[in-house]
C-alpha cells in the first residue's frame, strides 16, 4: 500500500465528464489498496474568466480580493470531485486550502507555502476517505485566503506529497509527459522518459509551464517522488524527475528547449559609469517588488554606459513608473522599453562536459537571419532574448540542429 498525491491540471477536470473520468481513475489507486489525495485545479478557463471579471471593475485588481476571487475556481471541482467519488461507492471529503490549513505568507497572487496541518489529511487516510484538496491557494496567518501564483495547483501537490511523505506525487495533465519542448510548438517533439531535477528547474523558471517552478523546488527540498502524467491516457509511465544525474551511456547534451513570452525589456541610456550605478537603478526596482530576470551593462564610452534588464511584463509599467521617479537622479539620457520580445533557452546538464552549444546555438539563429538581443548563460543552460515574432521559428530551428526528436545516442 502507498500513499499518492495526485494532482489534475484545468482540462484534466474542464467538464462534468471530465471530472468523473478523474474520479474513476481515482477509485482504480484506492481499489488497489493505496491511500489517496487528490488535488485539483479550476476548471480550464475558469481562472482567466474571473480574472477578466476582476479587470472589468478595477484595471489593477485588488490583490487581496482578487485571491479571493480566483480561489472560488478551484472551490468548485473540489466539490464536484467529491461528489463523483461519491456516486462511485467511495468516501470522500473536500477542503479547501484554508480547511487543510495550507499556510502562507500574505504575498497576495504569489503567496509562498510555509507550513501545512497535515492531520486532518491523514486521519481521513487512516478512516479511509479518498481527501480533495483545492490547489493554488491557502490562507495567511490572519486567516485572508492567498493565491500561489499561476500553475499554483502544482505547488499544492508536491508540497502536499512532501508533507505527508507520500511514496510519489503524479502531476496529470494534459500531455503525457515532459518534452524536449512544448509539443503545441514542436509536434516532433519528444517525450522524456526521466529529466534531472536541475534540468526540470530550469525548464520551468525559462517558462515550460507543464510544471510550475515553485513545484519543482519543492520536489527538490524534500525529494519527492515526482511524475508527470496524462489524464487522457491509460497506462504511461509520463516522465520521472529524477535527483541523481544519468550516469547511463546516452545522456544527451540538451534536453530541452524552453520560452517564455511573459518578458519585457527596459534599457536605461546614458547613465554615468561610476560604482553604485546598478545599485541606483536596481535598487528601486527591487523594493517595488519587482523581480528583475536578465541584466546586462555595455561597456562604458565617455563616462556613461547603458543597462538593460527584463522584468515580467504584468510589472514592466510598474518598473517604468518607478525609474521615471528616480530618472533624475540617476543622470540617464534615456528610458526606452520593449514588451515585444520573448525569451528562448537551451537546457542540458550535459553542457557542462561539451563545448560548442552556444556556437552552434548562435549559428543555428544566425543562419535565419534571426538578431540575438540579449544573451545569458549559465553552467546547464544559454538564454537569448529575440523579437517576439521569432519565437516558434527559433524553437524549431533549434529542436532540429540539436536533433532533439531523435532518441540521444549511446556516446
Ligand atoms: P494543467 O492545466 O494540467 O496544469 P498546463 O497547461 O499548466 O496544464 O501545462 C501543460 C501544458 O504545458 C501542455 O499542454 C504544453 O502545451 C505545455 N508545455 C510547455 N512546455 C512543455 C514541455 N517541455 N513538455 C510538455 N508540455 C509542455
Ligand atoms: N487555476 C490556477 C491557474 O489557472 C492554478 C492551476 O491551474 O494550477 O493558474
Ligand atoms: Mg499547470
């Protein structure tokens, strides 16, 4: 007997049907003796909807009242889950994240988990009950309900499976496992059967949104057993993270390539080049709470220099209103920005032993006509910022140099 997470995205319970296939597929684990938890998302389209609503009254929401919107989503399907349990002879109980008491910080639309009563959860294991959790939400130490950010419902799994050291936490979904990139991009591409935990990390926070990155931390804090899977399918064994690097034969150089449309650039023209100046620019911006990705500083000429930086785009205005303030005092010629750009990434530990990625990466873009705008590297990975409108080209040219729809090579 084992214990297991299971966690269905938005489409995995995006209809009446939908959600009875789940609790089928539920009674299957209980019938062969193992205990169950069950998180679910809202409805597909559920959360934009009520996001929509939000911003026909208030253009920047409320944080706070929007959390308590958009955490009414998963509300529902928990309820309806447990019901289709129900009607299949099985018992169950729903709660919401504040019932478990899923406790976070009170960052409103990006609350972090800091602890979970986990005792409720488990006496109703022991009793027998197949337990419904609502992700993407919990509640703050005051009691206001809080939201983990988007793709939360995944965090919920895992750091639910941590909690309760369940023996594997599956994340359902609606493809059947993690690929070489987005197959909604690249039908070729190809299913992993393992990915490394670091590789997974930087697949997510690049922007392959099949797990959210907060998940993935998860997982890796407390090594949890971490699988993704489809709910539309019978049978497949998804893709395993795993915490130890492959030491086997055919490790490839890249596993994967990840993009991300959510940024937005900013440059700062004609600063003066003396020390403090990244400090007086990224200062405020940091304590207006908005997180800063890629940063580069040009060479200074004449005693002034340019700096760029990217930030999400729901915070690149909030990043411009803040430098207009500070503009002055800073001594810069000029503010510029640019929201049509995306961001594209070539992930693989198995860069660390092979040099020449980044050429060939460069050449590949290079041969398209394809103008690389920012650049930045780290020990398993090369990012670089495009136009927008080069995205899905660059994706494809890339999964194709790297020959990533073919099975790596014992090398
Ligand atoms: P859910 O609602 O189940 O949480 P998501 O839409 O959040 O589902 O995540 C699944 C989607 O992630 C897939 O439909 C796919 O388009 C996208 N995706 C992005 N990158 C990848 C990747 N490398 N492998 C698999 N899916 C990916
Ligand atoms: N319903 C939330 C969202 O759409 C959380 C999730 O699906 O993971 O972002
Ligand atoms: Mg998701």
């Amino acid at each position: 007997m084992a214990l297991i997470v299971q966690k269905y995205g938005g489409t995995s319970v995006g209809s009446v049907e939908r959600i009875k296939d789940v609790a089928q597929r539920v009674a299957k684990f209980k019938m062969l003796g193992h205990q169950v938890v069950v998180v679910v998302s809202a409805m597909s389209g559920e959360t934009n909807r009520l996001i929509a609503l939000a911003r026909e009254i208030q253009q920047s929401p409320d944080p706070r009242e929007l959390d308590v919107l958009v955490s009414t989503g998963e509300q529902v399907t928990i309820a309806l889950l447990s019901m289709a349990l129900k009607d299949l002879g099985l018992r169950a109980k729903s709660y919401t994240g504040a019932q478990v008491r899923i406790l976070t910080d009170d960052a409103f639309t990006k609350a972090r988990i800091l602890g979970i009563d986990e005792e409720r959860i488990r006496a109703d294991l022991e009793a027998g009950r197949v337990v419904v959790v609502a992700g993407f939400q919990g509640v703050d130490e005051r009691g206001n309900i809080t939201t983990l950010g988007r793709g939360g419902s995944d965090t919920t799994g895992v750091a639910l499976a941590a909690a309760l050291h369940a023996d594997e936490c599956q994340i359902y979904t609606d493809v059947d496992g993690v690929y070489t990139t987005d197959p909604r991009i690249v039908p070729e591409a190809r299913r992993l059967k393992t990915v490394t935990f670091e590789e997974m990390l930087e697949m997510a926070s690049l922007g392959s949104k099949v797990l959210q990155i907060r998940s993935v931390e998860f997982a890796g804090k407390y090594k949890v057993k971490l699988r993704v899977l489809s709910s539309f399918e019978e049978g497949g064994e998804g893709t395993l993270i795993t915490f130890e690097e492959d030491d086997k034969m055919e490790q490839a150089v890249i596993s994967g390539i990840a993009f991300n449309r959510d940024e937005a650039k900013i440059t700062v023209q004609g600063v003066p080049d003396r020390p403090g100046i990244a400090y007086q620019i990224l200062g405020p911006i940091a304590e207006g709470n908005v997180d800063v990705d890629m940063i580069i500083q040009n060479v200074g000429a004449d005693g002034t220099t340019d700096f760029t930086f990217t930030v999400h785009r729901n915070e690149y205005q909030r990043a411009l209103d803040i430098l207009a303030r500070v503009e002055a005092q800073i001594g810069a010629r000029k503010v510029s920005g640019d929201t049509r750009i995306c961001k594209v990434s070539v992930v693989g530990v198995g860069m660390r032993s092979h040099v020449g990625i980044a050429s060939s990466m460069f050449r590949t873009l290079a041969d398209e006509g394809i103008n690389i705008q920012m650049i930045s590297t780290s020990e398993i990975k090369i990012s670089v910022v495009l136009d927008e409108k080069y995205l899905e080209l660059a994706v494809r040219i890339l999964h194709k140099a790297f020959k990533l729809e073919e099975e790596p090579q014992a090398v």
